[in-house]
C-alpha cells in the first residue's frame, strides 16, 4: 500500500528549479532511500512534502489525502515527522525534556482539555498525570536508544552520535506513520553506522515506515528496499538497491560520464 | 488642510527630499551592519550623537578664534572631520568590545549588548556635556533662497548636494572596488567568504566604520538645522532604522530607497493630515507597523527563508 | 524611617511581578520584547480612568486593566509573529513610542502630559484603604505578586512551559514537533501582558498619580535588566534581579547620598549590566532551573500506591 506519494511535484527558488516535477513514492512498512549528488534537491524535497516549504506546484498525498502545503506543525500531528540535516535539537534543555517535548500534542489526560495553558491554570492533579505519562513514554524511547543513563543532560553535551540519535527518539515520540531522516549517518564513523543500521531496522519493526536521505552507500544499500535517485532536481531512477547499482545513468550521475 | 498647488507641492518635495536624504545617511549604517550580521546596531544613533558632539566642542572652541567667514566655514569643516574621526574609531571600538565576543551567541545576545552600549553612550553624553541641548552656528548665512514661491535653504541645497555625491559614491565603492566586493561576499555567506582568503574582521571593521562616519555627517546636518542633544541619537536612530527597514534591511539601494520614502510621507503626511507637532512620529511608526504587516523585506528586499 | 522601607518594600513588589511577566515573555519564550512598560502603563492608565472618571471600585478595574492590557499584548502579538527576533524588538519599540505617545496626547481621554492624579484609595471587601497607611498597599501588592509567582510557576513548570522553551530553543525544531508556535507566541505575549496590567493596576492606586513619563522605553529596559540579570528563564531568578536592581537604584535615595551620585550613573550601570551580562554570563545569576523528573514523579507514584 502507497503510505505517501507525491505528482509532479515542483520547486522553483528564483531562477533555479530545485526540484522538478517529482513523483516519489513510499510503501507502507518499508525503508525507502532517497540520494543523489549534492544539490540534487533531496532535502528540497523533504521540506516540501513536510510542509516547511510549500511547493511551487504539483500535490502531495498522505494516507490518500492531499497535504500540499498545509502548516508543518498539522503535517506532524497527521504522522509524518521528521530530523534535520544539521541536528537540531534543544541544546539548553536535557536530553528527557527534547523527547518530552515530542509527546507535547499526544500528552492529554481524559479530564484535560486540549489546551495545556488552561490545564496548567486550573487542573494542577491532572497536570501531574499528564507529566507522570509523558515521562514514562519519553523514559520508553529513551530506553530504546540506550540513552537512558543521559536523561539529566543538557542536549549540548551529549558526544555527536548519540545526539542523532536523541533527534531520532525525539521524531519517533511523535508516534508517526511515516518517518524521515535527512542524513543521520553524517559524521559518524563504521562503527556507529552500523549500530545505527540496526536502529532504523528495529524501527521499522515496530511499524514506523522510513524514507532516508543518505550519502553511506554501504548503508542505504544495505538496509533500503526500495531507493529513488534525483539529479538536478529530477528523478531519474527508482527501484531495488540491486537495480539502482546497475542503473548507468545513476552511475553517470555520480561519476560522470566515462569519456571525460 | 492646506492649499494645495504645485509651487506647494514641490516645497514639500523638497523639505521632504532633504529630511529624506538625512534618514538616508542614517540608514545606511544600519542596513549595511545588518547586511554583514545579520545584527541590528541598536547604538548607531548613539554613535552619531557623540560624533556630533565632538564636531560642535570642537568648532565652538575654533570659532573663538576663527572670525571671518571664510576662516569660520574652514573651521566647520575641520571639526566636522575631526568628529567623522572620532565617531570612526567609537564605532569600530564599540564592535570589537561589545558585538565581536557575542558573534557566535543565540540572537538575543548581541541585541542586548546593542542596547546596552545604547544606553551607556547616551547617559555618558548627559553626564559629560550636560542635559540641554546646544545650537550649532551656521557656517554661512542660512537665508533661504527664493525662487517662484519656493524656497530652500543653502543648507538643504548642501545636504541634496551631499546626498548625491556620497549615495553614488558609495555605490560605486560598493560595486567596483575590491573592498565592496568583499563587503558584498562576505554579506551573502561569511563562512565561505572567510574561505576565500577574506578577512573578515577587517571587513566588519570597515562596514562599521563607514556607517559610523555616514551617521556623524547626518547628525551634523541635523544639528545645524535643529540642536544637538544626548538623546538625539535615538529618534533619528529609529525612524532611519525604518527607513532601512522599508528599503529592505541589508540593502544599500534600498536604505537609500527608504530614507527617502520615509522622508517624503513624513513631510507630505503632516501636511495633508494636519497632524499637530506632537503627532509628526507616529507617522514613521505607523509606517513600519504597516510595512512589517505586508510586505517585512521591505521593497527591494528578497524574502529569504531559513535554511532548514 | 520605617514609612520609607515599607514604600519601598511595596515598590518592589510591583517590580517583582512585572519581571516575573516579562520572564515569561523574554526569558521563557525569548521574545525580546521592548514595551513591556507600555502594557504595565495602559494596566495603570485603565484603571486611573475607570476608578476617577468612571467611579468603578478597585477590583473590577484591576480585572479589566489585566484584560486590556492582554489585549494590547494580543495586538502587539499577533502581526509581529511573521518577524525573527531583531524585527520583533524594533517592532516592539515602535509599538511603546505609539502608545506612550498616545498616553500623552489623548488629552480627554488620558489628561495628556499632566496624566490622571487622585485615584481614590482603593475599597476591598468593605475594607477601605487609607491614602496614608502604607502597609495595607504593601501586603495588597505582595498578595498578588504571591499570586503571580504561583500562576507563572504553574504555568512554566508544564507541558506549556516546555514548548514555550522549545520555542526559545529552535523555532523550526518546535514546529517539527506538532506545536504551533505562533499560538504559543502570542499565548505569552498575552499572559505576559496580562500581569503587566495587574502590576500596573497596582501602581495606580498606590501612588495615586499616572503620568505619560512613567512608562518610558527607559523603564522596559530596567525591567528587562531584571530579568537579564537574575536569570532568564527562571521565576526565581526574575524576583532575585528585580530585588537587586531595584534596591541598587534607590540604596543612595535610601541613604540619602544621592546627590552625590551624578542622575546618570544609575542608567550607565543598566547599560553596563546588559554588555556584560551578555558577554560573561548570558544565563544569568540563576541558570535555567534543572527539574528532576524522576524524583517528582517516583514520589508521586510512591504517594499514590500508599494510598
């Protein structure tokens, strides 16, 4: 079943066309990679479908409804999240309070009204329920990444891998549908890319469909079932890793032609 | 509701044009730190208002001994320049000790530092050339001179005059030399102009001296006109800063753009509104309430979004 | 002697309240906002005019000066939320130039430079106030600086709290979580406001005279000090500046040395408490508070299965 797929979807900045009537899909319950050279509007593209930028044209289609445009904050709540390529976490509070802040939309006691100003005010022995089933939750995805001996940390100082990771843990308690990782391999070495290979099987086991921009050939070969390539901005092959290796185009994308 | 015709109009073109090139000046310290920064110099007036005290200690000191007019116009010129130095070196200062530390600091930082050398200048001025204002001799006879009903001062002639060669001038610095092209480099990314071989302290430096020397010439201007005092910085300061605002903040063309705009609905504003004295500001504030609502680049600005 | 500490003690509690307002708008949320004073001064003016002009007893016009004053905190909210922070504080200092101008020229209404002066002394619950006792102003204010501790307490010390830091934190990251913040924003700017407006209320019936000159850019400054000083994002931090700074500009009234003191230092010490307080200690004198989840919530859990 087609979880999300987007028609001739276009991106234009100025002059330059970021991405080109793109039509991308991604199965239910599966590891969909996402690469290309540098530029080649992989990330555009992200941003597009998660409502962080709104398309110049073409729609976007989740779970069969169209989401084109609509508020990144509504994308979220419908089960679409998402990390950045340049982690953005928040550095000053702890590791526990940036997972926290995941379960934000989800936390709601049966008694409690939808809007935690008034909560706050008036419903001060609910709040501690609500807080009670947020930190056991946050605790839960804490423990799922090993990162439970770091929950009284600042974000800031946790070492560069596991801040991915904790970016990670902060989309998944979201509870999304539909995930997407913008390079979470970056920067890390074999070894902390093969845990995190591990990682992003045992999400998909627990139902999480994953669409990943990465530049680890060995990783998203590895673990993807299906990938799609972009090259200035449009998409010039999709399939197996099996078929993308053997794609010449492919290749000519990212080595150039032979005769030069 | 005056009488409108066109030898009224044109006056106030003109009035409206001279206070225009006025914010221009003023503007375009702000817009061209912005432009590099990405930072608003919440001192800038401040450094104004002391270049222009300097320029008036000193010519005042001049004046008793310079008598005829040939000697005391020389005399404005020195102390002008003089006050140019001065406000050079306060704003270069200024940057290095309050802005330089906190460039890599969350947002709010720098702004607050900005305030708070703000606030410092201004009472230090209180405290050092006391609370009333002063007047600034004219350097020549100020008569206004006639022609078909309108009438303009060899002041505003000076400050048109002025406003042409500096604006194009800096245009030109900006465009052609080498210098503005790393100004420009080093505005559209720092990180990558820092890579080229750019040093860009001494650009900061330099940007921040250019506004500054900009800014005294203004504030001369206006004192000539109006008086100086310790608080003068900080109107002037913010309505100029709408004025690079409604260009587009970082843009040159558009700080030129700005002052004038905002100069001209000033002087046309009062007039058809009738607006008494004290009403005159809220025309500049409403301005910007107005361009932040619709259209926050300001005119020539591009409407940047944040890389994600 | 002791008429002198008990207005001061009283001032203070004023003081307190509007850092702890203003805490929540710049250190919780980090919105600099400029015009605090302004929101503090139409609390002060709405309830001058409804208690003089409109004969209303004190605490229904304290009630409306909070509302009013959350509803200037909603105007300035709302359209300057497309703004990054530098735009926003410029834009919050055009809006205090507005309506101290405003304050200054609406002369029906506001009683223009001259302001609104003898604001009866305030009536609550039969218990009518002398124009002289200051005391009963002091436990007044100080009963209401209680109440906005606790609420602002309550209110940071939740799921709301934390957004409005994840906001400060990275506005993108915040919305990529489900949050939306301008909603958040403008929720702060509004409560913020709101307690502005009570402190303003405050004031008026304590000192009995409003004028436009009280609520200056100068006085948003002082209050952001306050809350610079003492510590951004932390409530007691916000009451620690606003006790430091304000007894460190009246010690020399205190003590009656003031003339010797030039008028200009007091500012030119605000001015350097913002320089170096960026440079040196930007978290301020009391860093963000750490919250042990876990021994608030295993206490509770304990709590509940004795029970």
């Amino acid at each position: 079943m087609i979880l999300l797929y987007t028609k001739g979807l276009r991106k234009v900045f100025g002059g330059l066309v970021a991405v080109n009537n793109v039509d991308f899909e991604v199965e239910k319950n599966s590891i969909t990679g996402l690469i290309g050279p540098n530029g080649a509007g992989k990330t555009t593209l992200f941003n597009n479908i998660t409502g962080m930028d709104i398309p110049t044209a073409g729609d976007v289609f989740f779970k069969g409804k169209i989401i084109t445009g609509l508020a990144p904050y509504k994308i979220t709540r419908l089960g679409i999240a998402r990390t950045f390529q340049n982690i953005r976490l928040f550095k000053d509070m702890t590791v526990l309070e940036n997972v926290m802040i995941g379960r934000h939309f989800k936390g709601t006691h049966p008694y409690l009204t939808k809007n935690s100003f008034i909560n706050a005010i008036l419903g001060y022995i609910y709040v501690k329920r609500e807080e009670k089933d947020i930190y056991n939750n946050s605790m839960k995805w804490l423990d799922f990444f090993n990162l439970k001996d770091f929950a009284n940390e600042k974000a800031k100082n946790l070492p560069y891998g596991k801040q991915r990771e904790l970016e990670i843990a902060r989309a998944l308690a979201t509870e999304p549908e539909l995930l997407f990782l913008d390079e979470p391999a970056a920067g890390m070495n074999p070894k902390e890319t093969e845990d995190l290979m591990n990682t992003i099987k045992r999400i998909k086991e627990l139902g999480v469909t994953i669409v990943l921009i990465e530049h680890d050939m060995k990783l998203v070969m590895n673990i993807c079932d299906k990938i799609t390539v972009l090259n200035y901005g449009k998409k010039i092959a999709s399939g197996t890793p099996k078929e993308i290796q053997n794609n010449p185009e492919v290749i000519e994308a990212y080595l150039g032609r032979e005769d030069e | 509701m005056e009488n409108f015709n066109f030898s009224t109009i044109l006056q106030h073109f003109i009035n409206g044009l001279t206070v225009g090139g006025i914010y221009a000046f003023i503007a375009l310290g702000y817009t061209m730190v912005y432009g590099i920064l990405k930072f608003i110099n919440f001192a800038h007036g401040e450094i104004l208002m002391m270049g222009t005290y300097i320029s008036l200690i000193i010519y005042d000191v001049f004046l008793n001994y310079f008598k005829t007019p040939f000697l005391i116009f020389v005399a404005f010129i020195i102390s002008l320049i003089i006050g140019i130095c001065f406000g050079v070196t306060l704003g270069v200062s200024v940057e290095i000790l309050a802005y330089k530390p906190l460039r890599n600091a969350p947002r709010l930082a720098p702004l607050l530092s900005a305030i708070g050398v703000s606030i410092i200048l201004s009472n230090l001025a209180a405290f050092l050339f006391g609370t009333k204002s002063k007047k600034f001799q004219y350097p020549f006879d100020n008569t206004p001179i006639t022609i078909s009903g309108i009438s303009i001062s060899p002041n505003q002639l000076m400050i048109l005059i002025l406003s042409l060669i500096l604006m194009v001038g800096l245009k030109i610095f900006i465009d052609k030399t080498k210098t503005g092209k790393a100004m420009r480099a080093a505005s559209e990314n720092q990180k990558v102009a820092s890579l080229m071989g750019i040093n860009i302290n001494r650009i900061i430096s330099i940007t921040f001296a250019i506004g500054s020397g900009l800014a005294v010439i203004a504030g001369v201007l206006i004192a000539l006109d109006y008086k100086v005092y310790p608080t003068m910085g900080t109107m002037a300061g913010l309505k100029a800063f709408i004025a690079a605002v409604v260009g587009g903040i970082g843009n040159i063309s558009g700080a030129m753009l700005g002052g004038i705009i905002l100069g001209l609905l000033e002087t046309f504003g009062t007039a058809v509104l009738g607006l008494p004295v004290g009403f005159k500001d809220i025309i500049a504030f409403g301005v910007l309430i107005i361009i932040l609502l619709f259209k926050p680049e300001g005119i020539l600005g591009k409407k940047t979004r944040e890389k994600v | 002697m002791i008429d002198l500490i008990l207005l001061n003690i009283a001032t203070l509690g004023i003081f307190v309240i509007l850092s702890l307002s203003l805490n929540l708008i710049a250190g919780y949320t980090g919105l600099l906002s400029l015009c605090h004073a302004a929101f503090y001064g139409v609390g002060a003016y709405t309830t001058a005019i409804l208690m003089t002009k409109a004969h209303f007893t004190f605490l229904p016009s304290l009630i409306i000066s909070g509302f009013i004053a959350a509803f200037f905190g909603f105007l300035i909210g709302l359209p300057n939320l497309r703004l990054r922070g530098d735009y926003l504080a410029i834009a919050t200092l055009g809006f205090s130039e507005i309506v101290k101008n405003i304050f200054l020229n609406w002369d029906s209404l506001t009683g223009g430079p001259k302001g609104i002066s003898e604001i009866p002394p305030p009536s609550i619950f039969g218990i009518k106030f002398s124009a002289y006792n200051k005391f009963q102003y002091l436990i007044l204010i100080w009963i209401f600086v209680a109440i906005t501790y606790f609420a602002i307490k309550r209110l940071t010390q939740s799921r709301f709290g934390r957004a409005l830091e994840a906001i400060r934190e990275d506005e993108v990251a915040t919305l990529a979580m489900g949050i939306d913040v301008t909603k958040y924003k403008v929720f702060s700017f509004i409560i913020g406001a709101f307690f502005a407006g009570i402190a303003g209320s405050l004031f008026s019936v304590f000192i009995k005279v409003v004028v436009p000159n009280s609520f200056d850019f100068m006085l948003s400054i002082i209050i952001l000090c306050m809350v610079v000083l003492g510590g951004m994002g932390n409530n007691l931090g916000a009451v620690l500046g606003a006790t430091i700074i304000y007894f460190a500009s009246e010690l020399p009234k205190i003590f009656g040395i003031s003339s010797l003191i030039p008028p200009q230092f007091n500012q030119i010490i605000f001015g350097l408490i913002l320089v170096l307080m960026m440079i040196y200690r930007p978290q301020g004198i009391i860093p963000r508070k750490k919250i042990d989840y876990e021994t608030n919530i295993v206490k509770e859990m304990k709590l509940r299965n004795k029970k």
